[in-house]
C-alpha cells in the first residue's frame, strides 16, 4: 500500500543508484512514496501546437513542424559550438539554435515531424526558438510536467524514477480521503490523482488530479490543526484556579491597560471556571508594544499562586533573556523563582536547572526551543505560553504543551491578521486582542522620501546618532546590492567608510549563524553598535528603547503588515521614534500603500488594508506562521478549498475526534507526515 512506500528508499527504484539518490535528496525526496509526492511545478500544454505565423513572441508555447535540414555545427569560440536547422510547418519556416550538444545532429531526422516546445525570438520576418524540446510527433505528450530540478538531476530523469514508482502501485490503492467525502466534494482517487498528476493525458484530467491533491492537502493540515480545538474536549487533570491577578497588578510599575486587563480576564475565565474543565487554548494578539509581556506575566503568576509552574517559550536567545530580566525584576520580592533555559547555558546550571524544574523548586522557567528538549522534565506545568508564535511550528508548541498533563496554553502573536484568516490558521483558538496601546507611548512619526532625499536622511540619523542614540537600516539584500536593490553588506560598507565613519556599524542577516546574530544583536541592545544594518530578520520583539530612527530602503518590496512590525522596532521608550520609508516606485497603488502606513500606527487597520490590497499572501508568506511546507496547495490562492477542506475536517473529527476508525488511518498517516518535522507529533 501507499504508506509503506514512504518506508522505501528512494534508491530502490530501478535507475536510481547511489549518485542519483544523494541528488533526489537535496530535492527532499527520501523515499518511493515522497517521490510519488514530489508533483510537477509547472505543466507544459503541447496539446495545441501553434503555426509559426501565430506563435506569440517570448512566450513558451509549441510549434509543429518539418526538419528541413540535418542540425549544421559551427564552432564560434573555444567550448562553444552551435547547432543549427530550419523546420516549416508548410506555411513559414522556423530558424532552431542548439549549442553544445552534437547529439542533436543525430536527434533530428530530416524530413520527420516534431514538436517543438520553447520560446519564439527573432523578428517578425525571421521566427527563431533558442533550444527547444521536441519529441516526434507520434510520440508527443500532450502535457509535459516540468519538476524542479537540481543540477544533475533533469524533469526527464525524474520523470522516469516516476514512472518506475507509479509501476509499484497495487491494482488498488486505499484512500485516505474517505469514500464519502470523496464523493460530496467530487474528487477523484488517488491511483488516478497520481497517475495523471505526473503523467496527465490533458490539461483537464490534470486540473482534476489537482483538485484533489490539493484538497487533500489542506484536509491533512486542518485536521492537524484541528488537534488544537480537539484538546478543549480533554479534560485537564489541572483543578479549576484561583484568580490573582489583581495581587499581580501590585508588582508592576505601571498600571495594566484596559486591553491588558481585558485579556488576561478572558485567560483566567479559561482556568478558573469549575464548569470547564478543558484546557485552555488562547491566542493573545497584539501590536508591537502593547504588552503582551505583562499580560504573559501576569498569567504566570497567578497559575504558580495555585501551585503548578508556568514555561515561557521565545524564539531567541536575546527575546528569552529579556523576558527573564524583565519578568525576574517584576517578581523579585515574591519568593517565585524563575530560571532561564537557553542554548548557551553551561551544563553544569543546565543540570541544576532541569533537577529544580522535576521537583518543583523553579516554580517558572524562561526558554527558547531548549525547552522543549527531551530531558526537560516538570513537576506540576499548568501553563505553557509561546511568545511570538509564527516562530514556532505547531508541533514545537504542542511538545511544550505535552511536557505537562493537558496544561492551560496561550500563544502570543505581533502579527494581527484579520479574524477570518486567524481561524484558518490557528484552527480553533480562542483569541483575545490587545487593540491599545499603553499611555504616553509616542506615535513614530512615518515619513515616505524617495532616494534623491536620502542623503538627507542620514544627516538627520546623524544628529541623534552624535546625541548618542542608535538607528536601525533595513535593506532587502544580504550580499551585492543590484541596481534597484540595496545590501547589508554593501550598505554597511558605505555608511562605514563614507557617511559615519566615527560610528560603529553593525550588520545582522539570515546567513549569520544564530549565535552570531545573537551576539550582534545583545551588542546592539547594549549600546556598542551605533547603527543595525540588517535584513527584515530583526523583526522579531527585541527591545532597544535607545534605538529611535528606522530607515527602510526598498520599502515598495513588503507588504504593509511587515513595514508596521518592522516601524514597531523603534518607538519602544519614551522617546520620539521616527520610520522612514525609502522607495523610487512611481506606481500609484505603491505609493497608495505607503502613505497608510504614514497615516496610521493601528496594526489591525493596516492589516485589512494589506489583504484588501494585496490578498492573503502575505499573510501565508514564508514562514509567517509555523505551518508546515505545503506540497501543492497555496493557501492564498485556494482559499475557497481550504475552506471546504476546513468542514470537512470538522466532520471528520465530529465522528472521530482521536482519528481512530480504520477509514480514517489513511489520513492519520498523513497528518503525521505533514507536521512531522519534530518526530510526527501532532494526534496522539
Ligand atoms: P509587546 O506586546 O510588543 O511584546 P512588551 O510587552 O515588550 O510589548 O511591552 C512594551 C513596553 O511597554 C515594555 O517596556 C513594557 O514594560 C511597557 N508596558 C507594558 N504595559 C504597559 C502599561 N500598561 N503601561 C505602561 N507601560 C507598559
Ligand atoms: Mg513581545
């Protein structure tokens, strides 16, 4: 059946030797079954060759036609040696160009009909196609999968590896769609989805074969979301809590916003009520400095009041030890004692650490992913809070969650997203938002210039450079600026040797190793870099309350949600914050999108303007939020799928919730492949 061919290695298959199996997997494919998985990026139509008269300019299309004369070789340079004929299609002639390959010589037989696929250049007078495919035309598909490839590896070799694959398919392949659902949402079966997904007999039977992939797709992920909505039918062995937060409030040095207060009282109505005696599952949303550590905090504390610890989870190094110092402070005179789990602690307070987290000394622990390392082990975790979630896949947050028995669990999000869209994403969160800003917080004054006024800019940088404040520049590229585009490395460079070379510059990107952007990053905390030169990797909430300008150049390349998370790096003390948004577009939605964000600082406002804008892609972009890579679905596009599959999965689980009956295993299979990242954790 399929799912044992997942256990097949992909070198089994006829044709693939050991070289060939190393390249299959830099293409991530490991086993039969993932290669039967691993669909077509895009489909070439030979179905309906063009005539040379009509066939479009620039764009890839097919031409039938004559081979008028055998391939001609002319070397032009050293290693470089072209091949040459003509073809007509009765009406016009076609001028073909091969280079380096004296295989084609033999390849094309004068006198014979192909087909010829690939992009017309030349004039109108003289059509010409640079390398072309073909096939005879008794032997043409009608549809031609193009996969990505890898060098060494080409779509005709995949190709075959597929067709040997397809070959090991029983007669009847189970489904993991059940018949009936199948049947109401008119999908077609796997064996047949499969066969013509790479081997498609035309556009249309391949259109049906990605139906169904694609809802099966978006089936398995919203089950597997779903799981989060399953936990509020267990029950937690946790009793109902005593609410302290009003003690909490106490502590701090401010008092608690009216949406601070609001969101940790729906948190504590989660746990304190002696009806519901389901865990909690709350998302806490709310714009960059609104908060969310102390409603975070305060949620902690008054859970270790009732005797059972609390963790903390965040992405970074830097973001973990700045909660620590911030939350240590606030809770210094209450005989809670919080400990910190990174990385980069030494093994001999790591050991500690874990022997007070298994007794119960350390009532609340501060971590990044170490904390979800094997040998951490609790006495008594109630609550497990996950702060700027899109960091973490679902599966990273549920094994935190299972280091306890069905413990309360709150993940915290900076990027509003639009309600609909949060459903889909988080399944069946409950969500409290923080829609207010703390008092007294200035608005960062947003200004958009375009290049010409640049060097102004950093004048103005300068003057509070030299008052001994810090700036933050973003720039798109990491390496070599292009034309249009500016790099980190170049950038920093410039700024280094000509606008301030009495200042210290740093540079922060995604090729840095984590320690290394760390360590950037804690010196930038500390005042030792005078300017951040970075990629939009310095999104995530680190607080740098001296750093008060913003410069983003090439501002037109993100969409108004991540210009609003980058701004909120700035602003975060007293004092007054400036953005500036660098762009030369002259495009007038561009420019439309830009002055919203000069006008507004409300991060919900700025989000529906993004999706009216500019569709939900944004939001599903890379890596915004933990999901698991998809195969073949696109959120953004299949929006209507996915909410078909999303009842669909609510079906599912209405009769089955734990995934148990035998029609449903199919899918349990692939539920745990797709969120297997972190050992196939997801249903138990
Ligand atoms: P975020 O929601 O981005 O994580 P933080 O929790 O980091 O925001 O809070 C940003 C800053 O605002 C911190 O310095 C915090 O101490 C401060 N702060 C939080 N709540 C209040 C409040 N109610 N009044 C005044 N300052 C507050
Ligand atoms: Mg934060």
């Amino acid at each position: 059946n399929m799912a044992s061919l997942f256990e097949q290695e992909i070198q089994t298959l006829t044709g693939v030797g050991e070289k060939r199996a190393k390249l299959f997997h830099k293409l991530g494919v490991f086993s039969v079954g993932a290669l039967l998985r691993f669909y077509p990026r895009i489909y070439e139509d030979w179905s309906q060759p063009f005539t040379i008269e009509q066939a479009p300019f620039g764009v890839p299309c097919a031409i039938r036609a004559v081979v008028l004369h055998k391939p001609i070789e002319t070397r032009i340079r050293k290693g470089m040696t072209l091949y040459k004929t003509s073809v007509t299609d009765g009406m016009r002639d076609l001028q073909l160009t091969f280079f380096n390959n004296p295989y084609i010589v033999n390849a094309l037989t004068e006198g014979k009909e192909y087909i010829f696929y690939g992009k017309v250049s030349g004039t109108l007078l003289r059509k010409e196609m640079s390398v072309p495919e073909f096939y005879p035309v008794s032997s043409a598909p009608s549809v031609c999968p193009i996969y990505r490839q890898t060098e060494g590896l080409s779509t005709r070799m995949i190709s075959n590896a597929v067709k040997h694959a397809l070959a090991l398919l029983p007669e009847q392949v189970k489904d993991p769609i059940p018949y009936d659902i199948r049947m109401q949402y008119h999908l077609c079966e796997l064996k047949y989805a499969l066969e013509q997904i790479h081997f498609p007999d035309s556009m249309e039977s391949m259109k049906i074969a990605k139906k169904r992939l694609v809802f099966e797709e978006l089936l398995t992920l919203q089950l597997g979301l779903l799981e989060l909505k399953y936990r509020k039918k267990q029950e937690t062995s946790l009793p109902p809590f005593i609410d302290y937060c009003n003690e909490f409030f106490q502590l701090l040095p401010f008092t608690p916003t009216s949406a601070q207060k609001r969101a940790i009282s729906e948190a504590m109505a989660d746990m304190t009520n002696p009806k519901k005696r389901s865990p909690m599952s709350r998302l806490v949303q709310g714009d960059v400095g609104s908060g969310k550590t102390a409603v975070a905090a305060a949620l902690c504390y008054s859970v270790i009041k009732n005797d059972v610890q609390a963790a903390l989870m965040a992405p970074t190094e830097i973001l973990a030890q700045q909660h620590y110092a911030s939350i240590s402070d606030i809770l210094k005179d209450t005989g809670i004692s919080v400990g910190l789990l990174t990385g980069s602690v030494t093994p001999a307070k790591k050991r500690k650490l874990l022997e007070q987290l298994q007794d119960g000394s350390i009532q609340m622990v501060i971590g990044t992913h170490a904390l979800i390392s094997e040998t951490v082990a609790f006495k008594n975790l109630g609550l497990v809070i996950t702060d700027e979630q899109h960091r973490f896949g679902v599966a990273q947050r549920s094994l935190l969650a299972e280091k306890g028995n069905h413990p309360h669990m709150l993940v915290m999000s900076a990027t509003p997203i639009p309600r609909t869209l949060a459903l889909i994403i988080y399944g069946d969160l409950d969500i409290s938002v923080l829609d207010e800003l703390p008092p007294g917080r200035q608005t960062i004054e947003t200004y958009a210039i375009s290049s010409r006024k640049r060097a102004r800019a950093l004048q103005y940088i300068r003057t509070h450079l030299d008052a001994g404040q810090q700036a933050y520049i973003i720039c798109p590229l990491v390496e070599e600026s292009t034309n249009d585009m500016a790099s980190v490395v170049q950038y920093a460079n410039a700024l280094q040797t000509e606008t301030f070379p009495d200042k210290v510059i740093g540079t922060l990107h995604g090729k840095m190793k984590p320690k290394e952007k760390d360590t950037v990053m804690t010196a930038f905390a500390n005042g030792k870099i005078d300017v951040l030169v970075s990629t939009t990797v310095v999104e995530v909430g680190v607080d740098v309350p001296n750093a008060v300008i913003i410069l983003i150049e090439n501002a037109e390349r993100y969409g108004l949600s991540q210009l609003h998370q980058l701004r909120g790096r700035v602003g975060r003390g007293n004092k007054k914050s400036t953005c500036i948004l660098v762009s030369d577009v002259q495009n007038e939605e561009a420019i439309a999108r830009l002055k919203i964000l000069c006008s507004t600082s409300d991060g919900f406002r700025i989000a529906d303007e993004d999706l009216r804008l500019r569709g939900p892609g944004d939001f599903f972009g890379e890596k915004q939020h933990g999901l698991p890579d998809l195969k073949i679905a696109n959120m953004a596009e299949d929006m209507e799928v996915l909410k078909k599959a999303q009842s669909a999965a609510r079906h599912v689980l209405s009769c089955d919730p734990k995934l148990e009956q035998p029609e449903h295993q199919g899918l349990k299979g692939q539920i745990k492949r797709l969120f297997s990242v972190f050992g196939g954790q997801g249903f138990h």
